[in-house]
C-alpha cells in the first residue's frame, strides 16, 4: 500500500530475478529515500518516505543494498503512520495493473477486485488500450471481439446484444443495470463481460451473462488527451479528455473531463446525424481512509434524416427473409423522418476503511433517457392485404410480396431509473484460510418508463420493383396523426445477497459461493387516455444461489467449475394478436453450470480460459410475434413464452505477447442454441435459437516497435468470422442468414513534436468490403477507413 501524492513523483530502481517479497522491495527502493515495512499481523507492505541513507554516494551513485538502511516510518508516535497510509478501495479495478491488453482483475464478478486467473468462471476484460486500439463507433464494435453478436439492430438504430444462445444481454453501467438503447466509448476506461447466469449480484437477466462498462475515473497524474479523426462516409470526430489533481488541494481532489463531438458515418441513403458527450468526474480523498467519487455524464444522438432496418418478406405473417436485389445503402426512410435520443445519468459513492480490514461502500445512480422518432417506412412486405394496395394501384398489378407497407408513425419512448447500493466487505485470515466476505443490499426506487405512439391511416405503399413509385415525401406532418396509446408503468425492486472468496492451501483452491433474495414490484400500468389501469399490482421473488471451485494444477494452470442462476420476473403481461397487453408473464429461470481451464504461464505472456458451458432457461424468455395490421395501421403482435431454450457449447479466449511489443488477443465460440421445448409448436423443438451463430473466431493483434530506426512505428488488424444463425423467432425453419467474414487492419507510428506525443493512424474495417447481414434486421457495414491524429501533454 502506498499514497501515490507521497510517493508517486519518485523514480525507482530496476529489479530482475527471484527474491522474497521483502527483498525484492528493499532493492526496489534502495537509496531512494523510500522505505517498505510490512505488518506483523496481517503481511501487508507499506512504502513510505523513510530517513535519508547515510550510504548513499554525494555524487547520486546509488550503493547495492539487500536491505534499506531505515526502516522507521515518517512518523512513529501511536497510530499516525499507519493513519497516513492511504487504504485502497477493494470496489474499484486497478487498471494500473494492466499491460497492454493483458487485465489483471476484475470487478464485475464478485463486486470487489479479484485476480482474474483466480475467478472459477468465465471472466473477459477488455483494457482501455484495447478500446482505444478499435477505433469504435459505438460499445458493439468493442465487444464482438469477445463473442458477443447482434441480435437485432431497431429501425432507430439501437442494437440487442446476444451472449451464450439468448438474446438482451443485460448491459450494467459501473455494475448497475441501465436501459440505456445507445452507448458510445468515449466515456468508457473498460468492458468486463460476465458470461453465464449472474443474476446473484445484477438482478433480473437472461442466462446468457452481462456486459459491464466501466466508466472513466480521475487520475493522479494531470494529463490532457486531444484527438481528432476523419474518414470515409462524412464521418468525423473529436474527443479531449482531461484529468489530474485539483491545484491547492495537495493532491486530495481529483477531476477528470470528457468532451466528444461525432458526425456519424453515412452507410445508408439519406442518412445523417451527430452524436456527442459531456462528462464530468470527481474523486476526493478527505482522509486516507475515505473515498468519494461522482460523475455526471450527457449523451445525445440527433440525426435529421435515420437509416432504416432491412426490408424483410413476409409470407401468411410470418417474417422470413431480406427482400432480395436492394444495394447494400438502401433505405426506406422517408424524406422528414427523423430521431431524436439523449441520456444522462449522475451517480456517486463512498468507501471507508472501517478497519484495516474491512470496507464499507454506499453507491447511488440516477439514469434517464428520452428516444423520439418519426418514422414512415415500416421493414416489410407482404403485411398489406390486396384489398389495401389495391386502393393505390390498379387492382392485380401489385401483390403483397412485392408492397412495401408505410405509414406515418410517431413513437416517444422515456424512462428513468433510480438505484442504489450499500455493501460491506473484509479480508481475514482462519488459520492457513484466506476468507473476503461480501454483504450487499440493493434497492431500486423506481424504474419509470412511458410509451407514446402516433399514427395514422397506410401510406401509398410502395413498389419494389419499380424504384419510380419510392416516393419518400410524406403529405402531411406530425399534427395529422392520431394518439394510438400513451401507457406508464412503474416498477421497484430490492435485493439482498452475500458473496464469499475462500482460498486455501497456499492459494492452490479457490472457492466462490452466494446467495442473493430478489423481490419485484410492478405497479399497476396505466393508459394515459382513458386514465383506466391496464394491469393489477403484481409481486414476485426470487433466491438466486451459485456456487464455484477453482483448483491450480500448476503455477501456471487451474481448473475450474461453476453453477449459477438467472431470473426475469417477467411482470408485465402480454398481447395476444393486440396492442393491449391482457394476460400474465410467467417468471423465467435460467440454470447454468461451466467447468474449464484457466491459464497464466511465461510471467503472464500467455493467458486465457477454455470452457464448457450448459445453461437451461424455462420458461422461455418473452418475445413477440408480428399478427399483421389493424384498419386504423396499428401493427399486431402476439407476446409468446412457454417451453424451454437451452445452450451448450465451449467459449475459448487467449491472450499471447509473442514478443515484446506484439500481443494477440483471440477467442472463438462453438455454441449449440435451442427450443429444447418450442412455446408455439412442437415440430420446431430442437431448431436454433434467434441471432446465435452456430461458431465465431475473432483474432486482432498488434505489434509496436520499441527500437530501431522504426521505433514508434506500429500496425495491426484482426479477423472475424461469424458463422450462419436464426434470424426470425417466429419460424427458425426458413429465416437464416448466412455467415461472414470480414478483415479489419491499422497502421500508424508515434512520434515527439515540442517535447510533447503524437500518434498518427489509419483504421480500415471490412477492407475486403464484404457483404453480409450484421443481424435479424441490419446490413454490415461497408469497407470504411479512419485517420486519427492523438496528442498528449
């Protein structure tokens, strides 16, 4: 342990070889006028400003030492010194220990910093060097790198994640669930995903795991980052990120400041937007012992003209596949439409060192977000029925296979969350046992969402065939439309859940157990028209237990297995062939049970985890079933649960620094996701679940090199290959789209103008220009490059 405001500013000297904890600092700090003691009870180290060494040469020569010449403390009168030490938080990751795209810990599986290699389950961390080396439009082009997948892409563009078969991975923002649709890296320092069911600390999930981001925190070092990037398809963007101590406040409050301005890429006709963000943080150290973080962050997405989805076929109401022979940027968006999103979240929290060994944290967030959108081109043909087109086009010239349906459709979509959190946790040690408990309490106060959606009667559809009738004016606004439905619906939820970390002898068995108590509240909908309640008060529980094991082989080898759970209450009811939802979910349980390899050997070049995997969920998750359109053009669905999914397979991801400055990241995914029990009809029981491709590779590598007349000079890339999957639930039988591979490759070389960094780089994606489907609802993108110039003073 150490304060980085003591001691930060010091040089230390270099150590190679095998030594005992206490030599290896001794020689570490000798001459340096830094000195470590370490704790007779508990072992820890403490480096402080020790007495100046009487040894030392007058010249600055520094004389070989295997041991300090003082071990005395600053301070030695009753309890000061060990008051001056500043106590980390166990909340928080250390992304200091990080090298290159090698994490050492994470917090998202048991709340507190754990040692990856340590976890018995399937943990992958991706660095804030690995985001920055991605050259990310949004969180999606991160993440797929570590076997997430599209599920589906909105019309308005928001995306549903996949993870392990199921789809609606749950997304936490600092370990708290968020609903929010868009998310950009900008603010982003870390993705931690969790696969598997991870209800016991996040609540209500599907079974497949969680992404978790972890947002940007001050620094003690005062730095300020600046980039600017252009590219192919009107994209541009600039980003300044700033941090460091306050001055005047010895170094006890820090800052840190995100601007990010992007005019988003043009890959569709017509569209076009920007998006950007405003975030603020703050961290202040009253005293060594006490830690206070907040941060506010804004981001708004506002694009004039929007992209559309694909445009799919459907055949008797069943939704099959993309309409054959449009080009890759077609767009059905009409001239006008438009959409509008923003969110915004605060939160703060506080950890203090009650004792030496045990922390308490108090956390709270308040998130909010607002998407409007007017939209006229409605994804599909064949929903009209003859007698509709034929109201347009001489009857018997047009059939519904080949009538894109549309309309003018205005949707307002707000919610608004309130969380927070109190957890307490310990290290003690029980004879040769190592023991970190965690209790925990979990209250949200609300979650607030309203729905508000406008139509009126079918637009003159149009023609596939003819591009000549795609007429994209719409004749009348926004004030001609009709109020279909205007619905709230409140909800609140608590936990309670105990988490315990055992190892024991000498660290060779890992053990990991917790069991969480959930309860889910739904207050009674509401229709905002008629002020009449669409929905009773409704109350469910739920224990959540899981348990794992973790036992090392060798130094360098460990075997692993876990069970956990999930759960979704599933309290809001659904529609049978309506708009109006009548009739009652069933609570979903996911069982899943892993068991693996995790590897750290050559001093961490070479580390990664292999596992199998089989998770049940029954009943099945909710998902809805277009019924075709009512006279007055509202779309009718029929919300489906029953039956059981399950998925099996094996993840893989791996870790390789090859050789200095060359690190390879890879994973692959083999996963086998099914109706078990179809909700609808028996004869598809054992057919593929939707947006799980049945395998995926990913590989990207980089090598920087560190010497030489090149020194500076770096490049890279990376494959990825996703193999055909389901696109539509409601027949897996006939909707599949084809796999793809794609290749992305960076070059660039940093350099030193006015003693201060530089970095120059080119990114291109897709650089064969492939063409392929992203998802249910989305083409992939084209071959697009980006230039990014990136300072640091």
């Amino acid at each position: 342990m150490f304060s980085d405001e003591v001691v930060g500013s010091v040089k230390t000297n270099t150590v190679k070889g095998e030594f005992t904890p206490k030599e290896a600092l001794d020689l570490l700090l000798a001459d340096t006028g830094l000195i470590a003691s370490q704790d007779t009870r508990t072992g820890a180290f403490a480096v402080r400003r020790g007495m100046p060494n009487p040894n030392a040469d007058p010249n600055g020569a520094r004389v070989a030492s295997t041991r300090s010449q003082d071990d005395r403390p600053v301070e030695t009168s009753g309890s000061k010194a060990k008051d001056d030490i500043v106590v980390l938080s166990p909340f928080e990751v250390r992304a200091s220990e990080d090298k290159g795209y090698h994490a050492a810990n994470s917090v998202s599986a048991t709340r507190v910093a754990v040692q990856i290699k340590d976890l018995p389950m399937n943990i992958t961390a991706l660095t804030d060097e690995f985001i920055r080396d991605q050259t990310s439009y949004d969180l999606y082009d991160v993440v797929k790198w570590a076997g997430v997948h599209q599920d589906n892409v909105s019309q308005s563009g928001w995306v549903r994640w996949n993870l392990r078969g199921f789809t609606n991975t749950a997304i936490q923002r600092n370990g708290i669930t968020t609903n929010f649709r868009f998310l950009d890296p900008a603010n982003i320092e870390r993705v931690e995903i969790v696969n598997g069911p991870a209800s016991l600390l996040y609540g209500q999930l599907n079974p497949g795991g969680i992404i978790n981001y972890i947002t940007k925190r001050p620094h003690h070092k005062a730095e300020t980052s600046l980039s600017v990037a252009g590219g192919s398809h009107a994209y541009n963007r600039f980003l300044l990120d700033t941090t460091g101590p306050l001055p005047g406040t010895d170094g006890k409050l820090l800052y840190r400041a995100v601007a990010m301005r992007e005019n988003i890429s043009r890959f569709s006709q017509l569209a076009k937007g920007h998006k950007q963000t405003l975030a603020a943080a703050m961290t202040w150290r009253p005293t060594p012992r006490i830690t206070f973080n907040a941060e506010f962050e804004e981001f708004r997405r506002d694009e004039p003209n929007t992209p559309s989805s694909l445009l799919i076929v459907y055949v008797n109401g069943v939704a099959t596949l993309p309409y054959p022979g449009l080009p890759r940027n077609f767009s059905f968006t009409g001239l006008g439409d438009w959409q509008e999103y923003a969110s915004r979240a605060f939160s703060a929290d506080m950890s203090v060192a009650l004792t030496e060994d045990i922390q308490l944290r108090v956390a709270f967030e308040q998130s909010k977000f607002r998407q409007e959108d007017r939209i006229t081109g409605q994804a599909g043909t064949g929903i009209l029925s003859q007698a509709v087109i034929d109201q347009f086009y001489p009857p018997g010239t047009l059939t519904p296979k080949d009538a894109m349906f549309r309309r003018n459709r205005y949707d307002l979509q707000d919610g608004d969350e309130r969380t927070g959190q109190v957890e307490l946790t310990g290290k003690f040690h029980l004879g040769g046992v190592r023991l970190t408990p965690l209790i925990g309490y979990r209250k949200n106060f609300h979650t607030d969402t309203r729905n508000i959606f406008k139509t009126n009667t079918t637009l003159a559809p149009w023609d596939m065939r003819n591009p000549a009738t795609w007429n994209r004016i719409v004749p009348f606004g926004l004030d001609a439309l009709n109020l279909n439905s205007d619905s709230s619906s409140f909800a609140d939820n608590d936990s309670y859940y105990t988490v315990l970390t055992a190892a024991a002898f000498d660290e060779r068995l890992q053990v990991l157990a917790g069991y969480g108590r959930y309860n889910v509240h739904s207050s009674p909908a509401r229709n905002n028209i008629t002020g009449v309640l669409t929905s009773p008060d409704s109350s469910r529980s739920a224990n959540v237990p899981q348990l794992g094991a973790l036992v090392r082989l060798t130094p360098g080898v460990s075997a692993f297995v876990s069970y956990s759970e999930s759960f979704l209450a599933n309290t809001a009811f659904l529609r049978v062939n309506s708009d109006v939802r009548t009739v009652p979910a069933k609570p979903s349980v996911g069982k899943g049970y892993e068991g693996g390899f995790k590897v750290e050997l050559l001093d961490g070049r070479v580390s990664g985890t292999v596992t199998y995997f089989s998770t049940k969920a029954n009943p099945t998750a909710v998902f809805e079933v277009f019924g075709g359109t009512a006279p007055d053009g509202r779309m009718l669905f029929t919300d489906v649960q029953g039956g059981s999914q399950r998925s099996s397979g094996i993840d893989a991801n791996m870790l390789l620094t090859v050789a200095p400055g060359a690190q390879v990241y890879i994973n692959y995914n083999r996963i086998k996701a099914v109706y078990a029990e179809h909700p609808t009809n028996a004869a598809f029981n054992g057919t593929r679940l939707v947006g799980t491709p049945d395998e995926s590779f990913n590989i990207w590598g980089k090598y920087t090199f560190d010497g030489g007349a090149l020194k500076g000079f770096f490049f890279g890339g990376g494959v990825s290959y996703v193999g055909s999957f389901v696109s539509q639930a409601s027949n897996p039988v006939v909707s599949r789209m084809p796999g793809y591979t794609t290749f992305d490759a960076m070059v660039g070389t940093s350099f030193t103008v006015f003693q201060h960094p530089w970095k120059v780089d080119l990114t291109v994606r897709n650089v064969g220009d492939k063409f392929y489907y992203a998802s249910a609802s989305s083409f992939g993108s084209p071959r697009h490059g980006v230039v990014t110039l990136s300072t640091k003073f």
